[in-house]
C-alpha cells in the first residue's frame, strides 16, 4: 500500500460563517509512536466544530487546527508502538484534525468499527456516544430504573442518549422543540417526550413522576434551564451540564442543593487527557459495541453531505433541523 505525503483538509482561516471553511493540501505529519494513519471514509459533525468555526471555542494544547472530531476508515500505517493490523475498519475520536481525506489518531482512541456497519454509521459514533457514555455511565452512574432527562433529546448526543439510558433499562424523559423531533425522540426510545415551545417540562416532569422528580438530568442549555432543572431533580439527583446554549451564568439557590443532596457537575469531552480519555473509550467499548452490534442503540443519520459541500453541512447542522447525525462522506 502506498502511504501519502499530502492530504485535504478542511480549515477557517478566520472566525465566521460556514463560508470562511476551505478545502487545503496540506503534508501529512509524522506518525508519534501511538499513532495511526486513516484512510478516512467518512467524518461526523458536531457543535463544537460550528462553535470552533465562529471563534468561539477555545482549542486545548495541542489540538490538531484542522476541524473535526470524529472520524471512520481504514488503517493504513502504524506507529511504532501500534498492534492494530493495516487495512483495520475503525472509528475514532480525534483532538482536531477529523476534516481530511487522511487523518492522524490516536491508538487509545481508536476502535475496530462495530460489526454490520457502514463507515457513514460509524463516522456518526465517537464524539456523540462517548461524551454521553462519560457523562451518564462513568459521571453520572445510571442505574436500572432511574429516571433521567435528555434536554435536545434529537441531537446528535441526544438521540445516543436516549437509545443507550433504554438500553441500560432506565426510564427517559427527552425534550424537543416542535412535534417532528418530539415524535423522532418516542422513536428513539423515550417513555415520555415534552415538546418544550409549547409545554412546561418542570410542570410535565412532576406530574409524571408524582412529585418525586428525576434522578438524574443530562443538559446542553444552561441559562434558564438551570433553576427548573434543579427543581425537577429528586433527593440525591445529578445534573450533569455538558453546554450552555442558553448562557453559562446562572443563579443557585444553595440551600435547594442541600435540602435535596443534589450533585451538580459536568464536563468537556475534547481537554480531558489522553490518557483518561482513552480510559473512557476502553469502558464504552465493553458495553457500548456490544448494544449496538445487538441493534439496541443505532446510530442516527440525518442527512449524508459528499466533501466539496462541507460548507453546505455546516451550514445546515448549524440551521438546527437536523435529527441525529450530520456526516460527511469522501
């Protein structure tokens, strides 16, 4: 197999719209002893690109300026301290550096892709489903029959969610903006979906669970969510804030979190270190492949958009009206 120099990768050279991405070549580094060389097939999109694209998300150390955080393809070189066979189906998280027809990962955060999948399927996993795994599974510790609430139940990180809280048996409420995404999250799996432009969920989540609230709620809105999300936990809850859509300052009632015995935290996928990013790869893998490969969790694909029309794919995941995962194919 003959190993390139070059590749084509997409960069903003400057903060704003979808129109400031272009499509450069670019000579590809050298590979760190635990690296791996893809021949990428697909890549997914997620906010923190469109976020990175703005200028508004702040790079960690050492990130690869190149967008993009998820990738699928074939293996076609190894460093030196890599086993993963050439010519290996994976997928991947990557720090950057996802937006290219040949990327640079880590071994740590690389997976054979499940099994049945295409590579478009698999694109759509690593950034959604591990920040979810991290934050539910490894934070948060959902339990079998705990109610949790999904904010942006149709997401890219919302549709996983909801697939993998049914998958460990626990009971999910999810939030949506207008009836097509309310009635994609029931499909997902949701025993109770609020449409939240017309519909009161602090209101809807009392009702339904007879005052007694939710054990644990997973956020990307922040802002004004806050205070209702903190009213709707039970005693002992968790929220858990992986984005602030709606602002990042918000005011806590203090003696609220002490009579209930709430637990308020949260998290960034993307700074945490290799190597404990690796660690939460490796437990998602144990659990995760095997729901997927079983057909309990699925990735979502909304729409599928070739590599000349990156701009076009921001463009439209930035719009908000997709349901699931916006992938890029080469």
């Amino acid at each position: 197999m003959t190993i390139p120099t070059t590749r084509r990768a997409v960069i903003a050279k400057k903060p704003g719209g979808p129109d400031v991405l272009s499509i450069e070549n670019q000579k590809i580094p050298a590979l760190a002893a635990d690296e791996i060389l893809l021949r990428v097939r697909a890549f997914g999109l997620s906010r923190p690109d469109v976020l990175q694209r703005l200028g508004k998300y702040a790079l960690p150390p050492n990130s690869d300026p190149v967008l993009g955080l998820e990738v699928a393809g074939d293996v076609v070189a190894r460093g030196s301290a890599v086993t993963m066979g050439i010519g290996t189906s994976v997928c991947a998280l990557c720090n950057g550096g996802g937006y290219t027809d040949y990327a640079i990962v880590k071994a740590g955060l690389t997976l054979p892709a499940p099994r049945g999948l295409t590579a478009i399927q698999a694109a759509a996993i690593p950034e959604a489903a591990f920040t979810v795994w991290y934050n539910l599974f490894d934070i948060g510790a959902l339990g079998r029959r705990e109610r949790v609430l999904i904010h942006g139940g149709t997401s890219g990180v919302g549709s996983f969610a909801i697939q993998m809280a049914r998958a460990q048996d626990a009971i999910v409420f999810a939030t949506a903006g207008d009836e097509r995404k309310v009635e994609a999250c029931k499909k997902f799996g949701a025993h109770t979906a609020i449409n939240y432009a017309k519909q009161d969920f602090a209101e809807i989540i009392r009702r339904e669970t007879n005052g007694e609230g939710i054990e644990i709620i997973m956020d990307m809105v922040g802002g004004d969510y806050f205070a209702k999300n903190i009213d709707c936990l039970a005693m002992d809850g968790r929220l858990i804030e992986i984005a602030y859509l709606r602002g990042a300052k918000v005011e806590l009632n203090i003696d609220t979190v002490m009579s209930k015995r709430i637990m308020i935290t949260g998290s960034k996928l993307r700074p945490l270190p290799m190597e404990r990013k690796a660690r939460v790869v490796a437990h998602a893998h144990k659990t995760l492949w095997g729901w997927i490969e079983g057909g309990k969790v699925k990735p979502v694909i909304d729409k599928v958009f070739p590599f000349t029309d990156i701009r076009t794919a921001h463009a439209y995941l930035e719009s908000g009206q997709h349901i699931g995962k916006v992938v890029v194919e080469i």
